[in-house]
C-alpha cells in the first residue's frame, strides 16, 4: 500500500535471482507511469533470500517512491510489474499485479523546513 503524499517503499518477491540483469519496476494506473530500473536508479534495490541450506529461493525488489511519484496517483488500484533483461539480451516479465493507493488529505510536497 502506498500512501499519496508519502516515500513508501513498494516490495515485489519474485522466484528470480537477478544476476547480471537489468531490473525494471513500473507502476501503472490509467496510462501514468513510473518505470525505475535497477542499473539506473538508486530507487531500485534487490535483496536475495536463501533457504536454511544456502540455496537461493527468490529475490525482494524494492521500489523507492518520492512524495510527488505517489501524489500523481489517484486512489485506489494501480498494477504494477517488473520485467528484466539479462546481459545476452533476453527479456522476460512477471504477472501484472496491483498495488493500493491510499489518500492523503494534504495534496502537496512537504518539507522539513516548512
């Protein structure tokens, strides 16, 4: 869930590990995007998970979002997906999902200093 007006961190589990890849987090509600990749954007941050034998089992992708990414959306539903790209050029995508937004009753960015 993302609040509008808020820096939430939005977090994907995903049965991929991400080596040597270029990763693309979007979010999408009626044709207004955020797209941040891994490569890119200091936003973008994967974490690996591994199961009690060392064995990997899936990576968390998460997406940082600013006060005004989550200000331009409306309430309610948005999707989102993530596809990667791997150094020999192969793409791939996961399932479209969807995320929440929630409302803020101050529709501004605010500051420490204000």
């Amino acid at each position: 869930m993302a609040r509008q007006g808020t820096t939430p961190i939005e977090t994907f589990d995903v049965p991929q590990n991400f080596d040597n890849c270029n990763v693309f987090v979007t979010i999408d509600q009626n044709g207004n995007q955020i797209t941040k990749a891994s490569r890119e954007s200091a936003d973008i941050e994967i974490t690996k998970h591994y199961d009690e034998d060392g064995n990997f089992s899936y990576s968390s992708v998460a997406m940082y979002l600013t006060q005004a990414e989550t200000l331009s959306l409306d309430v309610g539903k948005a999707r989102a997906q993530i596809r990667w790209v791997d150094f020999i050029g192969d793409a791939y995508a996961t399932d479209i999902g969807t995320i929440t937004i929630e409302e803020s009753l101050l529709q501004e960015v605010i500051e420490y200093g204000n």
